[in-house]
C-alpha cells in the first residue's frame, strides 16, 4: 500500500526528474519531397525524372536538411520534367558536439510524387476530329 507522505514525496520531485536525466541528442535527418504534374495534350506519356543524391560524412547529431520542389507542366505537346538534388549534410546542429560514438548514421528520405494525365481539351487533333463533322457556315 502507498502512504500518503511517499507520494506525496513523488509528487513533489515530479517537475525535476527531466533535469536528472542526461539530454538525449537525435541523429540527422536528410529530407527530398519533389511533385512533379503534368497535363498534356499529347497522347505519350510524359517524361519524368527526379535525381536525387543525398550524402552525409561520418555519424552526425541534431542536425536536418530539407530539399522541397514542385514542377508543373500545363502543356499541347509533350511534358518533359528533370530534376537533379544533390545534397550533403557534414555537421549537426550548432553547440550540439559531435563526439565519436555518440551521433549514428544520418537518415535519408526521398520522396517524390509523379502525376501525369492526358488532357484531350489540350489535344488540337482530339478537338479537330470533334468538331470535323459541323458544318461550316458559308461567310461571303
């Protein structure tokens, strides 16, 4: 059974046991998000790459890289989407020491999202082969 002055104890250290325990230190973390869209008349697929080389030196601590894009094509003909991201990340974060054996290999994480759609409102022959068998107006 607990007595009510042992819990009343806990209690009262609750708020300072944080500052008994070593600060935890997290490892890097590399991130690539890349959208690529596009919408075009042309009934080939379009092109899309999305390159990305992430490299980090040794273990790290703390520390985070960020690459974002966004590509959109809005287009008659065909799409062609390249993306080249190269990035390194070689420190942590600042005031946060990288000693041997505490920091661990960074993290990396591509992510990359392609949406590629034909649009027969933007094809001119999908358009011409609809509207070939109106009858033209004679204007003189």
């Amino acid at each position: 059974m607990f007595k009510p002055l042992s819990l009343g104890l806990l209690t009262a250290l609750l708020p300072f046991l944080p500052s008994l325990t070593p600060a935890a230190s997290a490892q890097c973390v590399m991130l690539d998000v890349s959208n690529q869209l596009a919408i075009h008349g042309s009934r080939t697929p379009s092109t899309q790459e999305n390159n990305v080389s992430m490299a980090s030196k040794g273990d790290c601590v703390g520390g985070a890289a960020v690459t974002t894009n966004a590509q959109t094509a809005v287009t008659p003909g065909d799409a062609t989407q390249i993306r080249n991201s190269n990035s390194t990340i070689t420190n942590g974060a600042q005031g946060v020491p990288n000693v041997p054996g505490l920091g661990s290999p960074t993290i990396q994480i591509p992510v990359n999202t392609q949406v590629d759609v034909y649009s027969p409102a933007l094809d001119p022959s999908f358009m011409n082969g609809l509207f070939s068998g109106i009858p033209k107006p004679n204007i003189g």
